[in-house]
C-alpha cells in the first residue's frame, strides 16, 4: 500500500478529562490492540514505507519496539504470544514475547493453523478467542476465491425490510 493510502494515526482519549494524544504519529498506522493487561499496544506502522508490527507501553513513553513485517496484530488472551498475518496477507504466524522486564522480549516466529483461509485485506479479519482458536470473518466467496466485486446498496430498507419480514 502506499504512504498516501496510509496516512492515518493512532490517538487515545482520557474519557474523565477529554484530553486526547497521539500514540503513533508515523502517519501510516492501523489495526492497534492492547494487551490484556493494557500495559501495551500492538499496531501496525509504515513509517519504513512497508507496513511493521509495532509494540509499545501504554501510555506511551515514546520507546517502539519493531517486531517485522506483518499485517493485524492479536494478543494471545493471556497475553504471551502475539499473531499477526505475514505479508502475503493470507498465513498467520505466532510469536511468543514477554514484557516482564519492562521490554517485550520476542520468540522465534511460528506459523499458526487457521481453519479457513485469511482474506487479503490489510485490516484484521480474525480474532483469537479464549482457547486460542480463531474466528475469521470471510467476504462471501472467500473460500472459492471468488470475491463479489459489488456493493448491494438497500433504499428505502425499513420497506424492504417489511416486504422480506412481513409482521402480522
């Protein structure tokens, strides 16, 4: 993806007191995840011009931590491992990590099992549930490879909706 296609920043906002700050200003960062514990964030960044697995604490000391390449992060529910996409967009990879000494501290990288096939999007399709299995949200067609190349737009839906639902 391009820088321009990119452009977009990472802000948080203190709900007491409204004030707000930008966590990442690389203009080119998405897909952000905190920890379960949410002493830190996850996200991705093109500040190298290809987009990069970021940590950092929560809130933010300024300090970034490049994992590699790779789209969507995830925290594992307990928070020692992470799973993001590699950049064919279509294979999840793991990694363990530790924060314990204050900096995450990265494992080997592993390829992860997903039951269905990723989409390409460069957003995060999928989620790691409790277990550590995965549920991915596919675009009709995924499967196949056979992707809708249009959007069904509903006017007037409230009618539509009566006519397809009728209440008696």
């Amino acid at each position: 993806a391009s820088t321009a296609a990119m452009a977009a920043e990472i802000w948080t906002l203190d709900l007491e007191n409204g004030q707000q700050e930008v966590l990442s200003d690389d203009r080119g960062s998405q897909n952000p995840t905190f920890s379960p514990d949410g002493q830190w964030i996850a996200y991705n960044s093109n500040l190298e011009q290809v987009l990069s697995i970021v940590i950092q604490r929560f809130p933010s000391t300024g300090t970034r931590y490049t994992l590699g390449v790779g789209i969507g992060p995830v925290w594992a529910p307990d928070g020692d491992r992470l799973y993001f996409r590699d950049f064919s967009r279509v294979a999840l990879r793991s990694v363990a990590l530790t924060t314990e000494r204050g900096v995450p501290e990265f494992g080997p990288i592993e390829p992860a099992t997903v039951p269905s096939p990723l989409s390409r999007a460069l957003f995060r399709d999928y989620d790691v549930l409790p277990d550590e299995s995965f549920v991915v949200v596919l675009p009709e067609g995924a499967a196949s490879g056979e992707f809708r190349s249009r959007i069904d737009v509903v006017l007037n839906w409230h009618a539509e909706l009566g006519r397809l639902v009728p209440v008696n």
